[in-house]
C-alpha cells in the first residue's frame, strides 16, 4: 500500500478524490532537460513543502481548501517524450470529464503538452498563457517535437498563444514568433501598462503554464536554467489577479521546480504560488463566469 499524498496541512475529509474540485496531477518526468538535471524531483519537493505554509489567504480572506483539493499518484514510468504526453494527456482528460480543475505539477516543461492537448481538445478555442524565461518556440530539438525547448510550439498548434517574461532565446525561434503576443521581461521591468495589454490578447477560456524560471533567480534559483532579469513575487502575482479576474482560467501547470537540497526556499515558493493561484481561481470565480 502506498501512501497518498497530501497538499497543505488542513482536515482530510477536504482531500478526498471524491469530492475534491481540485485535482494536482504530479508528472515527475526530466526526460529532455539539458542543462541542471533534477525536474523529475521537483513534483515531491514542492508537496513536502507545502504542510508549512498557512492555509489561509489574506488578500481574499479565503481558505480555498475548503473546495477539496487531492493529489493524484504521480504519472510515471514513461520509455519516450511520445508515450509521456499521450499519457498525461489521457489522465488529464480523465480527470477534466469528471469535472475537477486539473492542475499539473513538473518536472520539466514538455509536461505541459499532452495537458495543453487535453484541453484544446475538450474546449476547441482556447488561450495558452506562458509565462517563462524562455520562448520555447524551437520547431524540434535534440530530434525530439516534444522536447522543453518546443513546448510552446505544440502549444501553438492548438491554441492561441501569450508569452511573458521572456528573456532568453535561439534566432532561429523568431520566424515562429508572433512578437505582438509576446512581453519580454526587459519590457516589463519597472511597468504596469503591460498586464491590461497581455490580459487583452487572450480568448475567454486560458490554459496557465508557469515555467518557474520566469522569476528572478534572486528569488528562485531552484529550476535547471536560471536567467537573470525576471520576474518577482508581486510581478506574477498582481498579474494573476488580474488574469483570474477576467478571464476564465481552465487548467494549469508549474514546471522546472529542481529543488536543491541546501536552500528549499524555491519548494515553499512554488508550493505558495500553487496555492495562491488556486486561491484566485475560486476566490474570483463570480467574475470570471461572466
Ligand atoms: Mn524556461
């Protein structure tokens, strides 16, 4: 028998699969990476740490909790980059037709393809915000289409596509990139103006993808390639605001947490993204329905 994960530290009728809204999906996969080897660990680091945060949120006044939130066995054991994202996007499937809001945690960034899938699948015209240090728009890399440098290629295939944060990329991924869509960090830095006009440029329905090398690695320097100049807490975190607010976000991931044994701080911080995401979902629910 193997015992069940758990996120946060709240009463376990809360966290029953039965009834939870909230299903995380870990997906502990370092298939592709290419730099700091580690993504695969990142899934149970950022769980291990989540008992030591406080479950109450003092913005909304929420415990968002209180909506049922479990955590699925972690997907594993995949041979090839083609049988991990036909797996994740089968259980992701699954688990949006029993009605939960699916929430992946990575591993490395091509997890988020087969959920991405899944969900233009189920939804036909949806959004795909990224907000990442890198572009991500290689056509293939090391011979692989579902490779991390690719993420958002695939992505593109299926959906209209938003990137934030970027500050790191290849010149051969410009002919793929549609510059009006994309707000690089160095743009960002010391400006608000931008999140209205990102917000505008995706459709009703948004798939999040948070590639945690987004932030500064000051601030997070736990993911397999730091990029100086990103972003900080109240960057990503005003911005979400925002994005829960006015749009409706169906389904996200947080990938690239490589935890470090000598400074977890990066575990509890994704831990507290995660729950604070979760928080604005539900805490902004009546508005994003209109
Ligand atoms: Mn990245």
């Amino acid at each position: 028998l193997t015992t069940k994960l758990k996120f946060g530290d709240f009463p376990n009728k809360y966290a029953d699969p039965l009834t939870a809204k909230v299903a995380i999906l870990p997906v502990p996969y370092d298939g592709t990476s290419t730099y700091i080897k580690g993504a695969d660990k990142g899934p149970i680091a950022l769980i291990e740490a989540s008992p030591n945060m406080e479950m109450y949120d003092i913005k909304t006044g929420t415990e968002v909790y209180k909506q049922g939130i479990y955590v699925e066995d972690p997907l594993k054991g995949f041979n090839t980059p083609d049988e991990m994202v036909n797996s994740v996007e089968d259980k992701v499937s699954e688990l949006i037709e029993k009605g939960k809001f699916v929430t992946l945690i990575g591993g490395e960034h091509s997890v988020s393809i087969g959920s991405i899938k899944a969900f233009a699948k189920k939804y036909g015209n949806i959004s795909v915000l990224q907000l990442d240090a890198h572009s991500d728009l290689r056509d293939e890399y090391e011979h692989s289409k579902y490779n991390h440098a690719c993420v958002m290629s695939r992505a593109k295939e299926v959906a209209n596509i938003v990137q934030v944060g970027i500050r790191s990329m290849d010149s051969s991924e410009l002919k793929n990139m549609n510059k009006n869509n994309v707000f690089f960090a160095k743009d960002i830095y010391n400006n608000k103006k931008w999140i209205k006009k990102a917000i505008s440029k995706l459709g009703k329905k948004v798939y999040l993808t948070i590639d945690l090398d987004v932030f500064d690695p000051s601030l997070f320097p736990s993911t397999g390639t730091p990029e100086p100049g990103g972003l900080f807490w109240y960057d990503v975190v005003e911005f979400m605001e925002e994005l829960f607010k006015q749009r409706e976000v169906i389904g996200l991931d947080l990938v690239e947490l490589c935890p470090n044994e000598q400074n977890k701080s990066s575990d509890f911080i994704a831990s507290k993204l995660l729950y604070t995401l979760l928080t604005y979902k539900f805490a902004f629910l009546k508005n994003n329905k209109k």
